[in-house]
C-alpha cells in the first residue's frame, strides 16, 4: 500500500481511508477454547505452537451432532478432536509447519478443508464457514440439477485457485438460472479475488437481492462496498450479518473500517477492539487502523503502540518503512 507523501505522520490520516488487500473469509474468529472436547487419539508434535479454531453455521445455529475436527500432517501423522458448544476447538503443542484440517458436521453439511501454515506467531486463529450440502440448502430450491452441477464445480475450482475456470462454470450456471443467488455470491467473490471490484459488486448485489437474509452474502457484500468507500451502504450490510456472524473478525474489522469512514471514531475502536479479541493476531490490519485513530486523539504512544503491533504481525506489509518512519516520528512527540 503506498502513500503519496514525505512525511510519514502527515500520512497518517489517509492510511485510515485506505483499505488492505485483507481478504473477508481469510481472517478469523479467535477462539477460547472453553467447552472443547478433545480426542482421546490426539497426541502433539512436540512444538509449542497451536491451532484455535472457531466454526459458524450459515443457519446460525451449530447442528445437533457433534462436529469432529482432525488435524493432519505429513511429519506427524493425524489427531482428532470435537467442537464444544460453543463453537471452538483447539489443537496444541504443534511445531511450525504446513497443516490440513477437515471438519466433519454431519450429514447436512459438506466436510470443510482448510490448510494452516504456522511460522512465527504461538497461535493461528482460524474461522471455519460451514456450507450446507445442496440437498440441504434451501437456497438451492428450485435451481434446475444441471445449474447445480455448474455450480459444485466451480466451487471446486475456486478451491483450486484456479479463478478463470471457477468464473466460466459459475457464468454457466447463471446463464441457466439467473436468479441463482450463491452462483452471484460465489462469483463475486472471485472477482474480488482478481482485483475486479465493481464487477464484484455487481454479483453481490445479484445475490443479496435474492437472498436478502443470507448472512454470508452480506458479510462479503459489505466488505466490497467498504472497500468502494460506499460506507453507509456497507454499514447496514455488515450490521446485518453480524447478527448471525457475531464471531467473525472480518466483520468487525470491516464494520470498525466503515464508521471511521463516517467519522464515527468511537465506534469504529470498539469495532476494532472486537476484531483483536476475536481474530488475535490475524488482525494486524485492525490495530494499524487503531494507530490512525489514536494519532488523530494526539495519543500519539498508544498510536506508536498500536503501529509497531501491526508491523510485528505483518512485517512483510508494504507500508511498513512509511510506517516505521511514523512511529519514530510519534514517539518523538509522546
């Protein structure tokens, strides 16, 4: 992220209005651990690293049935643990290293794959967005089989990464049923994925008109419309998700983006403060803009603060020299 100007601090205000590249699904849900079951088959790596993990129903509500986690590795082969009432699991004495988590919740829903990558920081926070199976997904009724089957595989080449091929099979499916409300949703997330923002909108739009409830599309289009700087807009999208996505970092943290855009400063630290609590250190991207509200208090040591946290989370971050030259300059002055 780049910032037009000589001096660091001047800079500052405008970080505030300038949005990451943060993606909405990536960031995470912190969770506490209270009420998880772990397997008694479970054994540690040796390390001194760990796995938190949050999961969400689209519905709201976790499913009856317990909902099993295993946890594999190529050094250490596989341990399983179940989610506690409250939604969390957690995985410790792990080494640094590549992991792969499948979730399994039951016959209504599709088993999640995710992959976490651990280095440096003692903890990765992890959310897991648990998807309903199309026979079990509401949303899907009367969506014609054929558009379905569109569907299932360009969510597979999403997965994949492969963003053109999952963008021609989602087209596909909406060419034979353009009211296809998850169709809109997931294309829209992969335009945003490729830096096509008002295209994304489009989509969002498409699928929030459809599925006006459906709290997913609103987290994702709000997040857009944050980033169009359409804040007031975004604001009700988000507020809305969160009635059901009251866990989810990302929406606190882009809610938290979207009141600093109204000059709503008050409110947009608590949001921010929400998203440290539930995303930890996944939430670099919250305390930078911490460091903007602060420095705008004349806080400027609980800016410099804020700042070097951001930095120590996201070392590699493209402003981090501006930044660090910004701190030096607020501990000057504190």
């Amino acid at each position: 992220m780049s910032v037009r100007t000589s001096n660091p601090l001047s800079a500052l205000p405008r970080l505030l209005f300038l949005l990451s590249a943060l993606f909405v699904l990536q960031a995470g849900a912190r969770a506490q651990g209270i009420g998880a079951h772990r397997g008694e088959t479970s054994a540690g790596t040796g390390g001194d690293r760990s796995i938190q993990g949050h999961v969400i129903s689209p519905t709201g509500r976790l499913p009856e049935t317990r909902i099993r986690v295993t946890l594999s590795s190529s050094n250490s082969g596989s341990r399983s643990t179940t989610v506690g009432e409250d939604g969390t699991f957690i995985f410790n004495n792990l080494e640094t290293g590549p992991y792969e988590l499948s979730i399994d919740a039951g016959n209504e829903y599709e088993v999640a794959r995710e992959s976490v990558y651990i280095s440096i920081q003692p903890t990765v926070n992890l959310p897991v967005y648990l998807r309903l199976k199309p026979e079990s997904n509401p949303a899907l009724a009367g969506v014609p089989k054929s558009a379905i089957d569109l569907y299932v595989k360009g969510e597979e080449a999403a997965r994949k990464g492969d963003n053109d091929k999952a963008a021609s099979l989602f087209g596909q499916a909406l060419a034979q049923h353009p009211q296809f409300a998850l169709a809109h949703n997931e294309l829209g997330l992969v335009y945003m994925r490729t830096g096509k923002l008002d295209k994304a909108l489009e989509e969002y739009k498409a699928a929030s008109q459809a599925l006006p409830d459906d709290p997913f599309v609103q987290l994702n289009y709000g997040t857009a419309l944050t980033q169009k700087k359409e804040f007031a807009e975004a604001e009700k999208q988000l507020r809305a998700a969160l009635k059901r996505l009251d866990k989810s970092a990302a929406a606190h943290l882009y809610l938290g983006i979207t009141l600093i855009g109204q000059r709503q400063n008050d409110a947009a630290e608590t949001e921010l403060q929400q998203a440290i609590k539930l995303g930890g250190d996944q939430m670099g991207q919250a305390h930078r803009y911490l460091g903007g509200l602060y420095w705008g208090r004349k806080e400027y040591k609980r800016a410099a603060e804020e700042l070097e946290t951001y930095l120590k989370l996201t070392p590699k971050a493209p402003d981090a020299e501006k930044v660090k030259e910004t701190i030096k300059q607020l501990k000057g002055m504190s």
